[in-house]
C-alpha cells in the first residue's frame, strides 16, 4: 500500500484543483528494490511504500513522491568535490585532483 499523511494528500489535491491532476507520478526511491528498504531486493510482496514529500516538476511535466532517505540527482556525492578545493598559506590551489 502506498502511504501518504494528510500533508501530502492536501498538496496533491491543491495540485490536482490547479490543473496539474492529469500528469504522471515519478517514484524517487531505491533502485534496489520496489520498498524503500535497500535490503529488501527484487520484487517482494506485501509491503508499504510511505510517501515522505511529494514535488511538483510542471515544466517538465511530472510529480515527483519521495521515499526513504533517496537523494533525487543521481550520480553526484553526497559531499561535493568544491568541499575539499582550497588555499594552501603560499595561495595556491590545492585538492583539485
């Protein structure tokens, strides 16, 4: 079952009321797995699929739902590379490779 708090239900509605009801829903979740347990891999049965966010992509024409802990631009770090470029005391560049 997928499930939703009330939060979420009012934005979708308030999304719907604005016109955007007839566009299509993009789960962000895992790829291991159709749950939001990464453990949990394959096609298991007889879960829940908790919504914790919902966005709405309108320009590019989609809702997106939000499970578990996912980070919604793949392939980049968690920690940006930018984090580790600094000054050494003689001012030159360092931790670009």
């Amino acid at each position: 079952a997928v499930i939703a708090d009330a939060n979420i239900r009012s934005q979708l509605s308030a999304w719907e009321a604005a016109g955007y009801g007839h566009l299509p829903v993009c789960m962000a979740k895992t790829q291991y797995s159709f749950t939001t347990d990464p453990n949990r891999r394959g096609a298991p049965r007889g879960f829940d699929l908790p919504i914790r966010e919902v966005r709405l992509s309108a320009g590019a024409g989609f809702v997106v739902g939000i499970c578990g802990e996912i980070m919604t631009m793949p392939g980049l770090p968690s920690v940006p590379a930018a984090e580790s470029i600094g000054l050494n005391a003689q001012g030159e560049v360092e931790g670009l490779f």
